[in-house]
C-alpha cells in the first residue's frame, strides 16, 4: 500500500461523505488547536445547487491569470483524492497530501477523543479532508483560497472560513430531505455562508431565493450583486471547441472572450465567476485588464463537466445528476454537437431520484437517443444496474433499446460500438448520471489513450 493509499483508507474509516453531519462545533474546534489555518489568506468561498466547481475553476484561473498564487477546494472527486485540494490549478502533490495529514493528524486524533467522549461521531470524511485542505493551504501558502461548500452552507464544514466574497450560483431542488423543499428554504442555508465584512455575488435566482439572499446581506450591511441587475451576459455565440462570450462586468463590458466550455450554462457560470473576481480584486469598482480576462477564460478547465474524452466517435463525460444539470446538458449537448444520434451511458447513486431522472431523460432527448446503457461504478452506494433498468422500463424506455452491464469495460465496447453502427458517422456516447461513474470511465478512456 503506498502512503496515499495508506492516508486515503483512514479517510475512508470514517463517516462516509453522503453522511455530514450538520454541526460546526468540532470543526471549529479543529481550527483552535491547528492554529487557525482557515485565516491564513483571504477566501472567495462558493455555494449554490448547480455549477460550484466550474464556476470555481473559472474564479481560480482569471485569479491565476491575475499573477496570484492560488488554492482551491473542491468535491467530490473524479479519480484521486488529491484533486479536491488544487495549487496554482494543479491537485496538491501526494507527498505533500501525505505529509501534511501525518503532520496534522494527531491534533485530529485529541478532536476525536473529545467527540467520542461526548457520545458524539469522530470527524467525518468530509470534515478532515476540509480540515486537511486548510492545513495544506497555510503550509503552500496561498495568496487566495477559492473554495467550495460541500452541502449547503450555514452547517456546512467549509463555514469556519469567512469569505471576502461569497457567491451564489443558481439554486434549485436538490437534497431537499437536508435543505428543504423550495428554493426559498434552500436558499437560507446557502445564506450562512454570508459573514459581516464580505460582499454577495449571486446569479439569477428564483424569486424566494432571492428575496432570501436580498434581505440577509441587508441584514449583515453588506454590499450586493445580482446577475442581471448588476452584471450580466450580454451575447453568447457557439464557437469550435467551446464559446465565444461578450460580458457587461460590475465594472466594465468585456468583450470577445473564449471559453472553452460547452453550454448556456457554462457562459452564466463565467458571468458570475467574472464578477467575483471583479469584486475580489477590485470591489466591483475597478475595471480589470480585460487581455487578462481573456487569457484566464481561455485557459479553464473542467474535468468531468461536458468533457470530451474521445473521439471517432465522440465520447462526452457530465456529472449532471439533477433536474436542472440534466437540462443544461441536455441543451448544450444538441447545441455544440451535431450527433444524428446519441447513446447514453448511465449510472446513478442510491441517494438519488432515479426514476426522475430517467423519466427526464427520456423527455430531453426524445429521439435523438435511440440506446440506453445502463451500468455501475464500483461505489458501494452505486445502484445495481437491473434496479437500474426496471426503473427505466417503468420510466417508459423500451426494453428492446436498453442493454445492461455491471462490467464498465463491456459498457464502454457496447455504447462506442451502438454509436458507431450508423452510416453517417454522427453518433456519440454521453456518460452521465454519477460523478463516480464519469470517473471511472474517464479514467478508462484517458488511460487508454
């Protein structure tokens, strides 16, 4: 077993990650007897129900951009734990992933104690690679920390940090047993992430959502940003390989900035992330150098977000798995790619609604989907690919379009060769459903070659 290995199943020794615990009490108190790493630098922290992590990524490039040195912390992962603590855009090295845990890990065994002590659960997953992460940003250090909230926002283990600029991406149902079933309510604990001294920068929200945010900044005397009101996307137009984006700032227009990157969703992610920056460097007042914008932008990545992984024929990877991800995919897939046909490799975790989401994706596909793969990835909590494809017979697929595998490679052969079997070369395969499954697979498809 290699050190990451070793460090990667004490982790996992711990309360899974789909089971948080909604308190803040321990981390806190992890923050005490480590020194306070979360007040090592300045953070830009990010909350909302769909885009967090490309909306981060595009905040943490025009930062980088910006000759910044940059941490970001992100979840969940698609192949390695490192890649959820990322400097300078990089995943944080093994070694030092290793030897930080080992460096910090005895404080976390005395917070242990205390919890068990008190009848309480130890630090969950989630909390300790939270934990690690503000270690490792105070040990690089960093000048920024972009960072990402796990689920939700006030009891959240991310919420020890306090954020110069908070930023809301859209928000929408999703989790609602934890958060609530309406925006509204949703949108209050999202709102914890909010602290006295910081700045909102939302995108356009349902209105309760946004009465919600409206009234806690007044609350705290904060200042505001609302996409649309205050910033906004001004024209959008498909380009190869990703988009071509015009973009009203709090500060200025910026015009003529690539975005590789697929999606009406994706250009509202940038929106919102070109504001943060503006706010963050400037507080909304000062205009930026918009060559920088530019080559932040340009230079962006996201892994795992519409993502193609091969070509001949073309293979995309999207972690979508709730209503609105499945219509955003849906939409930029048939915008930016010609496919006459696609076929759809599917995989979904326990926690989720599955016959929702095949019901929706027969609706947003219609016809231009004609096979339905369904598989698993090697999660535990991953559900078995039968289960899977009882739900989409009563869902309404047909039975004779469906093929079922628990074995990835198989579903990979079968899917590539279903969208290939057309005369016109124009068929595709889209891996969605789970990030576990885009994971997978991607590493299959990328070790490949």
């Amino acid at each position: 077993m290699s050190d990451l290995e070793r460090v990667y199943t004490q982790l996992l020794a711990r309360a899974p990650e789909n089971k948080m615990e909604p308190r803040m009490a321990p981390m806190f108190r992890a923050m005490e007897v480590l020194g306070e790493p979360q007040k090592a630098c300045p953070v830009i922290h990010i909350t909302g129900t769909n885009g967090k992590t490309s909306t981060a990524r595009m905040i943490e490039s025009l930062l980088r951009a910006h000759d910044l040195r940059t941490g970001r912390y992100s979840s969940p992962h698609l192949v390695s734990v490192t890649e959820r603590i990322s400097i300078d855009g990089e995943p944080v090295d093994e070694q030092t992933f290793v030897r930080v845990w080992d460096e910090i890990s005895p404080y976390l065994d005395l917070v242990d104690a205390e919890l068990t002590a008190q009848g309480e659960t130890r630090l969950t997953y989630f909390e300790a690679v939270t934990i690690l992460g503000f270690a490792i940003f105070a040990d690089a250090p960093v000048d920024v920390l972009v960072l990402e909230v796990g689920l939700g926002g006030i009891t959240d283990a991310t919420n020890v940090a306090d954020g110069a600029v908070s930023v809301i991406t859209p928000i929408s149902l999703d989790h609602t047993d934890l958060l609530g079933d309406s925006p509204g309510l949703i949108a209050e604990e999202k709102a914890g992430i909010l602290k006295p001294g910081g700045y909102l920068v939302s995108a356009i929200q349902p209105v309760d959502a946004a009465d919600v945010l409206l009234e806690r900044a007044r609350e705290l005397e904060i200042p505001f940003g609302f996409e649309s009101l205050d910033f906004k996307l001004l024209e959008r137009q498909v380009a190869v390989g990703g988009q071509l984006l015009r973009i009203e700032g709090q500060a200025a227009r910026y015009d003529e900035i690539f975005l590789p990157l697929y999606g009406a969703h994706q250009a509202q992610n940038a929106t919102v992330a070109l504001a943060a920056v503006e706010t963050f460097l400037g507080g909304g007042q000062r205009e930026l150098n918009a060559d920088l914008v530019r080559q932040g932008f340009a230079e962006t990545t996201s892994p795992g977000r519409l993502e193609v992984v091969r070509t001949a024929p073309t293979v995309l990877v999207d972690a979508g798995h709730n209503p609105d991800g499945i219509s955003a995919t849906a939409a930029a897939v048939k915008e930016s790619f010609g496919f006459s046909r696609l076929v759809l490799m599917l995989g979904i975790l326990q926690e989720k609604d599955a016959a929702a989401m095949l019901y929706q994706m027969r609706e947003e596909y219609g016809d231009l989907v004609e096979d339905l793969c369904l598989t698993q990835s090697s999660s535990p909590r991953a559900i078995p690919a039968g289960e899977l494809a009882t739900l989409a017979i009563e869902a309404g697929w047909p039975e004779e379009d469906l093929y079922v595998t628990e074995n990835l490679e198989d579903a990979i052969e079968w899917s590539v060769g279903r969208a290939e079997a057309g005369e016109d070369l124009a068929g595709g395969v889209l891996v969605t459903g789970s990030i576990t499954l885009v994971g997978e697979i991607s590493l299959l498809l990328k070790g490949r070659g």
